[in-house]
C-alpha cells in the first residue's frame, strides 16, 4: 500500500488544509489522513480546528478516533442541514420509536384478544404481514387507521436522508 | 436598558451594535447558551451559519446548536450522535418485538382457520347423508365416498 514509506514531508489533511507544517506529535495526524480531505474540510467548516484539538486533548487518547467520527457524522448532518443538524435526524427517531410502540402495542392487544377467544376470528380481520416498517396496514380490527401507515412509511422514507449506517462504531 | 449588550458580546468583550445577528438567539439572561455554543463551535462559525439562513430560521438554528452544543459538552466522545445509536438501538429492539408479535398472530389465525376448515367438513358429509337418503341412492352414495377417502 502507498503511504507506508516513511515519509518526513507527508502532511495530514489537517495540516493540509491549514497549510502549516505537519509535526510528529500533530493530534490530528492519526484521524484525518491525508487521503481523506474531505472529512477535516467539513469538521473545519462547522467546528473550527482549534475547537476539535481542545475536544481531542480532552478525550482519552483511545476514545479520540470515535471522537472524530462522531465529529465528522456531526458536522455532515450540519452540512446538509443547517437548520437541525442531528437534531433533525433525532427527531425523526423519536416519532418513528412512538410510532413503533403504537404499533407494538396493538399488536399486543391483537394476540392478547386471539389468546382468550381462539375461536373469534372474524371476517374484519386485516391479515399481518411481516414487514413492520412498510406493509403493515392497520392492527387486527382496523384500529390504526391508514394515517398511522402512511405516517410510518414516511418516516422510513425520511429516515434515508441522513445514512445511519455510516456510523462505523456498531 | 442602555448597555444592552447581548450574551455574545458580552463574552466576546465587543460592542452590540443594532444589527448584532447574535443577540436575538443569545439574550444577555442567559449568558451560559452563548458559553456551551462557543466552546464547541466558536462565534465565528456560529455567526457565518446563521448569516447563511433565512432570518425566519435562525431561531430554530440557534436551539440546535444549543443542544448539540450541550451535548458534545456531556458527552465529548460522541455528543449528540450517542443519543442517535441509541435510539436506533432501541428501535431495532421494538422492531423485532413487533415482528415477533406479528409472526405469533399469523400462527393463531391459521390455526384458527384450520380449526373452521375442520368444523366445516363434517357438515358438510351430513348434508350429502341426508340427501342420498332422501333421493335416489344408487350412484350418489359412491361418487361421495370416492371423493372423502
């Protein structure tokens, strides 16, 4: 792989895009490679680099690389919100948890009613489907209505905007 | 209120001119939002941003920033994005609470409609019965056990 020939020159993103000489002991050099410009950009952008080297000396030398990820996730969502930011994107998890445990509790008043009276299975009854997050119409008895559904499958449908799946520390 | 500096330049030690973008979002009450939004962005940033936005959204913009800010000050490994992983985690278990539930009620019903398919045979056994006893029953008795063994 390139890169792993010492090189005294080499200057990380960091000192890259603040156009100063990158030293040994640089706190940005292991989290901001020089391969990846764009990430210190955007933490630049929205943090500033003297505010993200007074959060990294805070830190434990072994929490910094999730610092700066979370950083990076931050200042992205910033980026491409700057209104909410993550709030936004916290927002839209906290109505699609109420939705979930609306839903979760209709369903559990649904088996509940199945468990007492097995032989009540009446013609009204709206088949489930395995999908929680589209398909899933109405609880049995058609207790949520249609509003609730379409709710719900705009949230997913939102929920697309900020990629949760980047955050790498699962 | 003569010296009617904002927060922000207060803290800042400068002049709060008439047009000062800060002072609506950082009143001088509550001196302690424009510290927590200054730690972690600086006034710089903050003040570029906001120039950014329609005026109509600055507020919203500053209450953001506040609690972002406040976050990252509580937590300065992950700020706000922990409470994110969180709740996605949290999520994923009532997700799977609910798939669970739904798979247990798909089980019920079919067993309750095997239990009415059950009911609904031997009914209909009687039925043919009493109509070959009523009516000719030569060939009708056969072709009804040809078609129930």
């Amino acid at each position: 792989m390139r890169g792993q020939e010492p090189r005294s020159t080499s200057s990380c993103a960091a000192c890259r895009l603040l156009k100063r000489r990158c030293n040994p002991n640089c706190i940005f050099a292991p989290y901001f490679r020089s391969d990846e410009p764009k990430k210190f950009a955007k933490v630049h952008k929205v943090f500033g680099a003297s505010n993200v080297s007074k959060i990294l000396i805070e830190v434990p030398e072994e929490q910094r690389e999730d610092t700066v990820n979370s950083l990076a996730y931050e200042a992205e969502a910033r980026l491409r919100d700057p209104v909410y930011g993550c709030i936004g994107a916290i927002a839209l998890l906290q109505r699609k948890m109420i939705q979930l445990q609306h839903d979760l509790a209709l369903a559990r008043s649904c088996l509940a009613r199945y468990t007492a009276t097995p032989s009540c299975i009446g013609s009204t009854d709206v088949p489930v489907i395995a999908d929680p997050l589209g398909d899933f119409p109405a609880g049995c008895g058609g207790s949520i209505d249609s509003f609730s559904w379409n709710l719900s499958y705009e949230l997913n449908q939102e929920a697309h905007m900020y990629d949760f799946s980047q955050i790498p520390y699962v | 209120m003569s010296s009617g500096r904002c927060a922000a330049c207060r803290y800042l030690r400068r002049k709060c001119t008439q047009g000062c973008i800060l002072s609506p979002y950082f009143p001088s009450n509550n001196p302690q939002r424009f510290v927590s939004v200054h730690r972690i962005y600086g006034a710089s940033n903050v003040t570029k941003l906001l120039q950014l936005l329609p005026t109509h959204l600055r507020a919203e913009a500053a209450d953001s920033l506040y609690f972002e800010a406040q976050c990252r000050l509580e937590d300065p490994v992950y700020g706000c994005v922990g409470l994110i992983f969180m709740l996605q985690q949290h999520i994923n278990a009532v997700e799977s609470q609910l798939v669970k539930t739904q798979a247990e009620i798909a089980v019920m019903k079919s067993q309750g409609q095997n239990r009415e398919t059950q009911q609904a045979e031997p009914d209909f056994n009687n039925l043919l019965l009493r109509q070959s006893d009523n009516e000719a029953p030569l060939s009708f008795p056969n072709q009804v056990s040809s078609g129930f063994i």
